[in-house]
C-alpha cells in the first residue's frame, strides 16, 4: 500500500521490521550514535518522541530506507526499533501523523521506495535542511552578483568580433541570396498592402507610397564594396552622378504595382540636392522615372528648389518633417518603405514596410 507519498511492501515470505530495523542500524550505529550524542547535548533530555518510541520512515541522500524519530534526530534507531516491532505486530505504521494499515501477511517489510516524495525530515533534519537551503540561495545570490559585475571597473571586456570577420559575413549574405530573398517577401507583402488599401479608395483620396532610394529602390553594391563599406563623399557624389545604381527588381515590382493601382509614388532621400540630376538619371534608366516628386535634401540652411532646409538635422526629424509636410498638402501616405529604422519613424503614413540592410546605418 501506499501511504502519504511512501510504499510499503507486503506478503508471504517477507522479513520481520524488526530484523530490518535492526540490519540497518548495525549499518549506521557509529553515524547514529555521533548524531544522538550531539543531539542530546544540544537538548540535554532525551526527545519525547523518543521516549515514547514513535518513529517514522524517510530516505537518506543515498534512497536507502531507514527508520528514524518523529521529531527527533535522524538517528535514533532505539525508537526506530520499538516503532518497528508495534509496526510488525499490527500491521500498522505511522507517517508524518498518519496511521495506515498495510495488508497481507502479519510479517512484513518496511522497505520505502526511493523517491523524493518519501523524503521528510523534522526537528534537527529539518533546520539542517533549511540551512543548506539558505545557504544554496545566498550562492546563487552572489553568483548573479559576480556576473553582474563582470564589466565593472577593473574586469577585463569580452573583445568583439573582429572587423574583417564580420564585413566577410555581410559579403556572404549578399552574395549567398539570403539579402535578396529578404527583400522580396517584404516586397511582396507591401505589394499586396498598396492593392488591397487601392482597392478600398474613397472618393476624393490623394493616395501616396513613399519610397527611400538608397538600398531601398537603387542597389549600390558594386560602390560599397569596392570602397570596403566605407563613406568617401567625394567617391561617393561621384558614383551618385554616374548613375551606375541598379534597381532592386522586388522593390521595382511593388513601385510598378502602386503606379497601375493609380497610387502616386513619392521618393523621399538623405541624398544632397547636388546629387538630383545623377540621381533623376539613374530613376529614369532603371524604369523607376513615373513619380510624382522626388525630395532631397538641401546643401546649405536655406531652402533649395525640390529640397528641404533640413540641414544639420537627423534623419528622422527630417523625414517626418516631409511627411508632415506632404500630410497636410492632402497627401494620404497608405505605405511608406525604407531599409532604416530612420526612414520609417516619426508617423504620418498608414503602414511601413522595413527591408533589410546590413551595410550601414543611418540615424
């Protein structure tokens, strides 16, 4: 039977408790007598449970089964015999307060099955316990401090990823598919955006996208390479003015979905206003020349013709600013599309589309 989370065993053939309360404390009488000794000198009586000889079974840390005090010292095996021999003479036996009958046979064993559901400890077991469980949760408490600590003052940083090894990364994910296949399926999801917001035009709506064009529309792939991702404005102005950009053809089919949708397309960059003409070029070339405004930014404080006097300013202050801008012009932005963060915050459209650019960052 079981009793309150431990198994008795029962039946024909079976030892008498009495014989294997007392195997067990031949095995443990040198550990045992230390703990009484120690026991009652902290007490200086003999317990009560053990004067009255009630004992009850628990399992030590090596699952072997043995009788000990209720209440008491987990070695007292002169009440654990007396417990055993009224065990074996009623066929009863008392767990953690509980009586519990164990049929069969009138000889019995009282062997525990070894689970931890069987494991109860009282008086002396009990505050060893609960001290190696304080102790336990203090280690852990100074474990999460140390690492914590970690990087303070005088340890020593875990050093970053080398340059080199992480630019050869970026050049293995371009030129493995994985870059392009991110960019066409969020492409793709903004194509059917645009189509099912075109569809659902109210009469009277001045529907808008707004497209970034670097890594958004325009790829320039060969140029960062080449210059090993770095920004040289000069080499840069003159890449811009040659107009050698190639379209990203995802992002081509959603800008030609939005034309035949009849949504206008609005090209909003960080490009400079000297580089319009180049920039109106390349469009033009790789079939991106059907829109409505192109917006650039100016080259000096004051407003420029086509540009923004937003000079000094960051690129998200800027763009919403346009946004804004174009908002209250009568403009209904229903998506806006960029490859930074920077090209998508700040509001004033429907829905943004962001895709992917591992190159550099634009804030």
């Amino acid at each position: 039977m079981r009793v309150r989370g431990v198994e008795f065993f029962s039946g024909a053939g079976a030892v008498c408790a009495s014989e294997v309360a007392a195997n067990m404390a031949t095995s443990c009488q040198r550990k045992n007598r230390r703990r009484m000794r120690r026991w009652k000198r902290r007490k200086n009586c003999e317990p009560e449970a053990m004067r009255r000889g009630r004992g009850m079974v628990c399992l030590d840390r090596l699952c072997a089964a043995r009788l000990v005090t209720m209440g008491g010292s987990p070695g007292g095996m002169r009440a654990g015999r007396a417990r055993a021999e009224m065990a074996a003479s009623g066929r009863r036996a008392r767990l953690d307060g509980g009586w519990g009958v164990c049929e069969g046979a009138r000889t019995m064993r009282d062997i525990v099955r070894t689970t931890e559901e069987g494991r109860e400890l009282t008086g002396a077991g009990r505050v060893a316990r609960m001290r190696r469980m304080k102790f336990r949760a203090w280690a852990a408490v100074m474990a999460v401090v140390l690492v914590a600590c970690g990087g303070c003052a005088g340890g020593v940083g875990r050093e970053p990823v080398n340059l080199t090894t992480r630019k050869a990364e970026i050049v293995r994910y371009q030129e493995s598919g994985d870059y392009a296949r991110g960019m066409a399926a969020v492409a793709a999801e903004a194509s059917r955006w645009i189509e099912a917001r075109a569809a659902k035009r109210v009469e009277g709506e001045r529907l808008a996208v707004v497209f970034d064009i670097d890594e958004t529309v325009l790829s320039n792939w060969e140029n960062m390479k080449r210059d090993d991702f770095s920004y040289i404005s000069e080499r840069w102005h003159a890449w811009v003015d040659r107009a050698e950009g190639t379209a990203i053809e995802p992002v081509r089919e959603t800008f030609q979905v939005a034309r035949r949708a009849g949504v206008a397309v609005i090209f909003l960059t960080g490009r400079k206003e000297r580089d319009r003409a180049g920039t109106e070029r390349n469009l033009r070339a790789e079939g991106l020349g059907d829109y409505a405004e192109l917006i650039v930014r100016a080259e000096s404080g004051a407003a420029e013709a086509g540009a923004e006097s937003e000079r000094g300013r960051s690129a998200v202050v800027f763009k919403t600013a346009v946004r804004k801008r174009l908002t209250e012009a009568g403009w209904k932005i229903i998506a806006n599309v960029g490859d930074q963060e920077s090209d998508l915050a700040g509001g004033y459209a429907e829905k943004v589309f962001k895709l992917p650019n591992p190159f550099y960052l634009t804030e």
